[in-house]
C-alpha cells in the first residue's frame, strides 16, 4: 500500500513535469475540453448535437457549444454526474498528451513501441468505456440505452442505466491507471535525465 | 496473452463505441406508421390542421422533460404568438409513465395529466405539477439527473394539490378529479399510450418528432426550443 501511494506520488510528480512545457499545457486543455463536451452532448441526448449539424446558423452553432460548455462546467447547476465527467476528462486528456510525451521522449526500438501501443490501446479503452458511460439512462438517453431497448424491449433502459454506472466506474479506475501509469514513466524520465545533465556538469 | 486481450478489448471497444454513435445518430427516425391523429385532442395546442404537427412523448417525472416544457411556458405569450395562434404549429404531447421502471411516481403522474385531460384542462394541471415539482424537488438539485437523489414516493395528495390550485382559474371539478385518480379512471388509457410510445421512443425520453427533425433528451432554454422548431421547417 505504501508503495503504491509512494508510485502515485512520483507519477503526479511526473505530469507536474511534464506539464511544465507549455505545449503539453495547451494540448491537456484542448483535449480536455474536447472530451469535456463529447461526454457532455452524449448526457444531453441526440437534440444539441442533431441541431448542430441542422440548418441552424453559424451564431446558433456556437451558442449550443457555449452552452454545452457551460453545462460541463455547472453552468446550470453542477451535480456529480457533471464532476463525474469533468473527472473523466481530466484524465484523458492528462493521458493523451503524456502518451504523445512518451512517444517523443523514449527511444524507438521495438520493446518501447511494443509498449506505447499498449499504453494508447489502454487510454483508448478508457475514452471508449467513459463513452458508453454516459447519458442518462434513467430517462433513457443513453448511447447504449437504444440498443439495449431493441435487444431487452421495455426493460432495456433500466439495463442500459445499470451498465452506464459500470461503464463509468470502469473509465475512471482505467483512465487513473493508465495516468498514474504514463506519469511515472515521465517521472523516470525527467530523473534520468537530470542525472544526465548533472553527469555532464 | 494479456497483450492480445488488450488488443482485442481496444478493437472491440472502440468499433462498439463507433457503431452505437451511427446507429444512435441514425437511430431517432420517423417510425414507418407514423400517425398524424393526436392521441389525446385536451393534450394539443393549435389548429389540428395546421401546417406542422409537432409530437412531444414526455413524462411529468422525467427532467428533462420538464425542462422543455418550462423552456417554452415561460415565454408562453411569445411562443404561442410565433408558432401556435399563427396557425405554423400543432402541438401535440404523448403523456407517458416510461419511466416507471427509475421514479415511483411515474404513473400517478401520468394518471393526474390524463385525469385532467378528461375535463379539458391538461394544460393547467400540467404546469400547475410541474411548477409545484420544481418549487418542492428540481429546486432543490431532487430527481434531475441520473445521479442526484431521487423524488421520493409521494402521496396521492401530492397529485390533487395541483388539480386545486387550477380549480381556482379554470372549470375543474376536484371531486371528479380525485374519484378519477382514486379509482384509476386514466390508468387503461396510459398504460395503452405508454405501450404505443414505447414502439417509438425506445425508453428516450423527451423524444421529439419535429417534422424530419427526430431527436431526444433536451439540456437548453427557449433559444433552443426556437431552434427545434427551426430545424423542424418552422
């Protein structure tokens, strides 16, 4: 336990650093609030993102991306379904940019490529599981919820609101991992090549 | 091995995911038997021969249901001036209890719209419920999403009390309303809407069919209503 929580610590200390390049910043918030607002229309149902791609002008298009933005953010009332995927986002975007860290940082031989393909198939698993996840299935509005209607006819929105609860819970277990994961593996690198420096000095 | 799991679990995943955003995407479609005939006329606004029927299945415990409603009746004037009494729109709500299966009182509710309907004043008693659930529950962060508490079970009083306060501006006879959800009058007609809607919507609910524009859920204000209507052809 003490090991795991000394691991945690050392990767947080890793996207610290990594985050100290100001790309790596830009790129966390752009995909942050990129998978912010996916998860946010998905909750909302299909009418927000049917009327973005309707005959709506451009003024109204933007105005329903302000307000969804704006919903991610509480904007009418933050409740813990909203922390949920403002959560969830996070952590995507925290473990896209430092999958893109590793791939730029580490050498290209083949164990390395070997591992940050595993490491995108993971992060991947994470944004797909935290997809399915969302909506409202309790009034039926979920991504899953249609399907599990034609498959479990009437019962199907009860189903699809049980397994959104476990799709959700299992984006945010994997999307920690796989940060706490990649945080550390930047914490090694950061250390071993301040050893570097100072070998050098 | 726990590489080829990975693997498959990513393909797996991501195609599911891919796939249930088009079939969603293509998913809310004018059903094939689509029928024009309003299933209950004191659930209307408009001229039935108006240029557009435009069809709400909702129920009065689903919030976001809610949502729209409160969207438009709080620019009632301007939006029965744009769409209602400009002869552009017939609106027609599909009063359901589909949710049943997540709020306890679903189907009281739906009782109380229909129970109302028989005596031509739905509308009041509709707002009156949904005004009184957004003072007492929604207010307060109470049955508005997935993840916040839910309205507990509620006494049938709960369901007069509305009915009482419309009592007092329009001709209903309380009386008559209570012996109507005492008895469950509306019940056979709610549970056959129910049925009917279920074919449609799927368990989604507010499910909307604005001419082409076929969609669900709702999470914006009147400007949003406006633009429902607008990709609706109105």
């Amino acid at each position: 336990m003490e090991r795991w929580v000394d691991e945690c610590k050392l990767a947080f200390d890793g996207v610290l650093q990594v985050l100290k390049n100001w790309r790596y910043v830009a790129l966390s918030v752009l995909l942050f609030l990129f998978f912010g607002m996916l998860l946010s229309f998905l909750n909302n149902g299909s009418t927000e993102l049917r009327l973005l791609f309707s005959n709506t002008s451009l003024g109204e298009k933007a105005s329903i991306m302000l307000t969804v933005l704006g919903q991610m953010f509480g904007a009418d009332g933050m409740s813990f379904s909203r922390i949920l995927t403002l959560v969830i986002a996070l952590f995507q975007a925290l473990a896209w940019s430092l999958l893109l860290f590793m791939i730029k940082a580490k050498k290209k031989n083949k164990a390395d490529k070997k591992r940050r393909l595993s490491e995108i198939e993971e992060a991947g698993v994470g944004a797909s599981l935290a997809l399915l996840g969302t909506g409202c299935s309790g009034c039926g509005v979920s991504l899953i919820a249609p399907i599990l209607g034609t498959i479990f006819s009437s019962s199907g929105h009860l189903i699809a609101s049980i397994t959104s609860w476990v799709f959700t819970l299992a984006a945010l277990i994997l999307s920690f991992f796989t940060v706490k994961k990649l945080g550390f593996d930047g914490y090694v690198i950061h250390a071993s090549e301040r050893r570097k420096y100072a070998r050098k000095d | 091995m726990r590489e080829k799991i990975k693997v498959i679990l990513f393909i797996t995943l991501s195609t599911l995911v891919v796939g249930l955003i088009i079939y969603n995407a293509s998913m809310p479609k004018k059903p094939a038997d689509f029928s024009k005939k309003a299933w209950h006329e004191a659930m209307t606004l408009g001229k039935a021969d108006a240029e557009n029927h435009f069809i709400v299945y909702t129920d009065i415990f689903c919030p976001y249901c809610d949502d729209f409603s409160r969207a438009w009746a709080e620019h009632e004037s301007e939006f029965k001036s744009d769409y209602i009494e400009s002869g552009k729109v017939y609106l027609e709500y599909r009063l359901t209890d589909i949710i049943s299966d997540h709020s306890p009182n679903a189907e009281r509710g739906g009782e109380g719209g229909y129970c109302a309907a028989t005596q031509g004043t739905f509308w009041e008693y509709y707002h009156e419920m949904l005004k009184k659930l957004q003072e007492d529950y929604h207010s307060k962060g109470i049955g508005v999403s997935k993840t916040s508490p839910k309205i507990p079970e509620l006494d049938d009083d709960y369901f007069v009390e509305p009915a009482r306060a419309v009592a007092e501006y329009a001709t209903l006879d309380v009386g008559k309303f209570e012996s109507c959800m005492k008895n469950h009058e509306a019940l056979p007609e709610l549970k056959q809407n129910t049925t009917k809607a279920s074919a449609v919507v799927n368990g989604s609910v507010p499910y909307f069919v604005f001419n082409d524009f076929v969609s669900s859920g709702f999470g914006g204000d009147y400007a949003t209503v406006k633009m429902m209507f607008k990709a609706g052809g109105v």
